[in-house]
C-alpha cells in the first residue's frame, strides 16, 4: 500500500466525521452514522466518565487532524523501510486517547498490535473498521491482542508513574515509547477577561481533568483573587453531577474539612494552595508567584511532568484539549521513532 493511499484512507474518515457532525449523513452510509451514535452511547454505558458530550468532542477534534494537507506534510519524513509490527498498550482516560499512536503507526507503514484498555475498547474499533471499509488493504495492517500480546518488533505504551515502571521491566528490551502520568498547567498574571477565564474553564474541565493536557495547577501572581476565576466558570456546574466527578469530589472535600486543610469551594471544584502538579478529580491545586523567574523555577522543576503550559505566549486559554497533528505526548515525536525503527 502507497503513503498516499495511507493518507487517502485517514483523509476519506476526516471526511466521514465532518459529514457526521455536519448531519450531511448520505443514503448509502446512515448505518455508518447510526452506529456510531450508538457506540457513543454504549461507551457511556461501559465507562460512565466518557459522557456523550465529551466523546463527541473527542471525535470531532480527531475529524480536525485528518485534512489531506495536513496529513501530507505530517507525513513527509515516511519512508520506504521493511514493515514491522508495533504493540500499542492504549490508554483508556479520555475517549479514543490512542488514537493520534494509531495513525502514527499505520501512516509509517507498520503493522499494528493494538492492546484496548477496557475503559475505551469500544470506539476505536469503530474507526478503524471505517478505515479498513475506505482501504481494505488497511485489515491486514491492523491486529487487536485478546490477552498476553503477541511476536511485535517495537512497543508503545502508556501508564501511571507506577505502572510505568512495570512497563519498562516487561518490555524495556525492546524498541519503546513508554509514557509516564503527565499534568498540565495554566499561568494566570490576573488581566484575564472573563472570557479568557471561561475558556481555561475547557482546558480544566474538559474530560472532566482526566488528560494530561487537563490543567491541574495554576500559577497566579501574589494576592490574586479568585472571585472572578469562579464567576467566570459557573456554566461547568454540570460536572458534579456526574456519578463518578461527584463522588471524588464529595470524598476529598471530606477528608480536607476532616484534616483542616483549607480550600476555596463553588460547590463543584476545589482550590487548594499546594506546589503539587496534579490534583484529583474535583480539585485544583494553586500556587502563587512574585516575579516570572518563580514561574521558570516551577516549569523546570517539573519540566519532566508537564504536558503543556497554558497561557499568554503559551497554548492559548481553552485549547489545550485541541492539539494540532504534530503535538505529540510527552514532547516525543512519535513518527521519528517509527521511521527510523
């Protein structure tokens, strides 16, 4: 198979998921539509964080990265080299988390042995069936592992801190991208308009902070005020009144009033003054500067931590769940490793 149908096939899905969002849905692929607006409901079912809002915006971000011209430049570094097969160990925190890996591999030319994590093993499957239904050159490529994972030639895998250990240990001989927990930060200096302020609400609450690009932690100069930040992201309420955001936000507002740890509340998030990056669900964490060196401090000391820094001259307040085809996690460009495997 030729890159350029590779990227046709990606492209044709790109198409596909503008269609559907579109409602262009065309007579001789409705089924194609239906079903996917039921899988979006099944995964609710099956993991009751991955709420219909939020997989649909997944999906539509992952529409966003397949235009042809994107994908063609994205693609410039491929080259002719022998297939191998690459075990992916997939994620399962945010809908369709894997998918960027997935595309990595399959344009590069490899063949692909795909571990689902339970938590997300209904949507990509979707998809990649879609793809194989424009190119089905595209079915011998792609290998779903039932159990223990098969013969593979490099791995990619992604994990807690701790697992991530584990990952090393079992498959550290091998060719790998293994990726650890990473959080993100958003740096406030207090001229933040109201809408400015609403927008990072997105960067905080989209996915309801289960990504790494999810902010975490604020940076916010000496003596700032936190009434206008709450003002400002009242329309995310909704969020508590999720079974699974609720009870980690009930739990952990106990133990902070049990232990006298002092936090500012609105009734569905938590400040809490604390140099930690990541926060649980239901709080965030903040810290407080005098002067931008205290922000370099912070981002070096945990320059191994952070996905991405949101903020003026940074990623712009509300995108850092939207990132471009060539943002990669872990800042570890995904297509180098493939093509030079």
């Amino acid at each position: 198979m030729t890159l350029k149908q590779r990227i046709d096939s990606f492209t044709r899905v790109g198409a596909f998921i503008d269609r559907h969002y579109r409602r262009e849905w065309s007579p001789t692929e409705t089924h194609l539509h239906q079903g996917l607006e039921k899988l979006v409901e099944t995964a609710f079912i099956y993991n009751g964080w991955f709420i219909p809002e939020f997989t649909h915006e997944a999906i539509f971000n992952i529409g966003l990265l397949l235009k042809a011209g994107d994908l063609q430049k994205f693609s410039e570094q491929v080259k002719v080299t022998p297939q191998k097969t690459i075990a992916l160990i997939c994620a399962g925190n945010i809908p369709l988390v894997c998918f960027h890996d997935v595309l990595c591999v399959l344009l590069s030319g490899h063949k692909i042995l795909i571990k689902l994590s339970t938590d997300d093993a209904i949507l990509l499957p979707f998809f990649l069936k879609l793809l194989c239904h424009y190119e089905p050159e595209f079915e011998k490529d792609i290998l779903f592992a039932g159990g223990k994972l098969g013969p593979f030639d490099a791995i990619i895998a992604t994990g807690s801190n701790n697992t991530s250990s584990h990952l090393q240990y079992y498959f550290g001989k091998y060719p790998n991208i293994i990726r650890k927990s990473r959080s993100s930060v958003a740096i406030l200096d207090g001229t933040e308009s109201p809408e400015t302020l609403k927008n990072l609400g997105q960067d905080i609450f989209k996915y309801f902070g289960l990504g790494c690009r999810n902010v975490n932690h604020l940076l916010v100069p000496s003596g700032y005020s936190f009434n206008p930040f709450f003002e400002s992201i009242v329309d995310f309420g909704f969020v508590v009144n999720n079974k699974k955001y609720g009870n980690n936000y009930d739990y952990h507002r106990a133990i902070y009033l049990l232990e006298s740890i002092p936090f500012l509340d609105n009734n569905f998030l938590m400040l809490r003054e604390n140099a930690e990056l990541h926060s649980p669900v239901g709080v965030l964490h903040y810290q407080y500067y005098n002067t931008p060196k205290d922000i370099n401090t912070y981002l070096e000391k945990n320059k191994n931590h952070v996905q991405c820094v949101v903020g003026k001259g940074y990623v712009p307040f509300g995108y850092s769940q939207k990132p471009v085809i060539s943002d990669f996690a872990d800042n570890v460009n995904t297509m180098d490793f493939l093509v030079n495997l």
